[in-house]
C-alpha cells in the first residue's frame, strides 16, 4: 500500500510517505512557514519513489487539534490533493497520533509497570489553556479514553496516570509536572506524519477512508482570538509569562 500523510498542525512541518511498508519523512520544525514548504516536501518524497498522486492509495492528515492556521493548511492541501488524484483520505487526531509515538517510545516502555497503563497527552493550547486526552495502552495499542479536551491546566485529572507527555508540561509545570518523576515525562513528543501513518495504516487496510467531501479540521476551540483585557490576563496567569498569538 501506498499512503501518504501530512501534519502541519504545530510549528512542525511535517511530510511522509509509506510505499509498502518502507517509511520516508521531512520533518522540521518551521514556525509560520509551513505553507512555503509542504507542497515541494510532498513532491520530492514523492519523486524519490518514483511515484505520482494517482499511485497512492489515500492520503491520512493531522486534522488537529492545534494551531488554527496549521490546520487549516493540512486539511486544504490534503482536500486539493484527494480532489485532483481522486484518491480517499483518512483523518488522523494529531494527539491521537502522538499516543503511538509514545507508546513505542524507550522512555514509556521502561516505566510501563503493567499490561494496561494509562498516560495523557498535554498539548499547549495557548490562552491560558491545554488541548488533553488520556490513553490506556493494552497488548502495545493505545486506545483513547473519552473524548479530546479543552481547558485550563490546573483542571486537568491527573489521578491514575503513569505517564504524561506533550509540550504543555514546561509551560504548566506547576500543575502537570508535579505529581510525575523526570522519567514519566516526555516534554518534547510533537505530532508526526510518522505517526500520522502508523495510527492510518490499520484504517486504510480495513477500508476504514472517507471521501475527501467529508474532511473537516477537528477545532476543539471556537474562539481563536483573545481580546487586549483576556490577552493581559492570560500572560500573568502562565508560569512563563510568555506572549500568546
């Protein structure tokens, strides 16, 4: 099978492709500048497999949750790829992306005390806020448990975990690094294409695609803009003290 995936929905952009099992990616971190790379990174990957938009099989994207202009981007491209090469695509939760990196990771696997461990994902949100979602691993796949979340750190349950992971500890560090030892965290785990694949892998092999008419980005939060009162609030309520926007 040939599948490839797209992530844009952090200040990484990220591209791969899986051509049979055999896995390729560009992964960087860029900023703001996603927009300039993701279309030439798509192309070259898909000029070292000798292949063109019409010999892949589905295309999978990061639909979020994460800034609201990187997923837009991973979502417009994907629709305008799948459009012109008619190809289904498969819509991947960044954070549930994430939970597969984890749970493959050295660093989980050396504390993971039982069978069925649970962990959460903790992803700046900015605003003062954390996009989460907790995860029970069972026989190595991780399964999320309810659905992904929105709000403010010290809201967070934390009970019952033995893992977290997501660049909203350092930001939060008073209320989610806390409760967990340096080696139950993992604070720089970002959504990957690469994880993209492998949580779309089993999807497209069940025949579990969408058509590209029924892409959306998963927006978590309506409201994207702070006003000058909430953006001055929110600044003096982070331990950072760093700027939003």
């Amino acid at each position: 099978m040939q599948l490839l995936a797209i992530d844009t929905s952090t200040s990484w952009c990220s591209v791969a492709l899986s051509l049979n099992g055999q896995v390729t990616q560009r992964h960087e971190l860029i900023g703001t500048g996603a927009s300039q790379h993701l279309l030439p990174w798509i192309n070259e990957l898909l000029k070292q497999a000798n292949l063109s938009y019409p010999d892949l099989d589905a295309i999978a994207v990061g639909v979020g949750p994460g800034a609201f202009t990187g997923v837009r981007l991973s979502v417009a491209v994907a629709q305008g790829l799948a459009v012109g090469a008619k190809l289904p695509v498969i819509p991947v939760a960044s954070i549930d992306a994430m939970a597969i990196h984890v749970a493959r990771s050295k660093s989980f696997q050396a504390i993971s005390p039982r069978s069925e461990t649970q962990f959460l994902l903790a992803l700046d949100a900015r605003m003062g806020e954390v996009y989460w979602a907790r995860y029970l691993l069972s026989n190595t796949v991780p399964t999320r448990l309810g659905e992904i979340a929105l709000s403010a750190p010290k809201d967070i349950d934390l009970s019952g975990l033995d893992y977290i992971a997501g660049n909203a500890i350092e930001e939060y560090s008073e209320y989610l690094a806390k409760p967990f030892s340096e080696n139950q965290m993992d604070t720089q785990v970002v959504p990957s294409a690469r994880d993209i694949l492998q949580w779309a892998q089993p999807l497209l092999e069940a025949g579990q695609t969408i058509s590209v008419e029924c892409l959306e980005p998963l927006y978590i939060r309506n409201k994207v803009a702070l006003t000058t009162e909430e953006r001055h609030a929110a600044l003096h309520s982070t331990p950072t003290g760093r700027s939003f926007g």
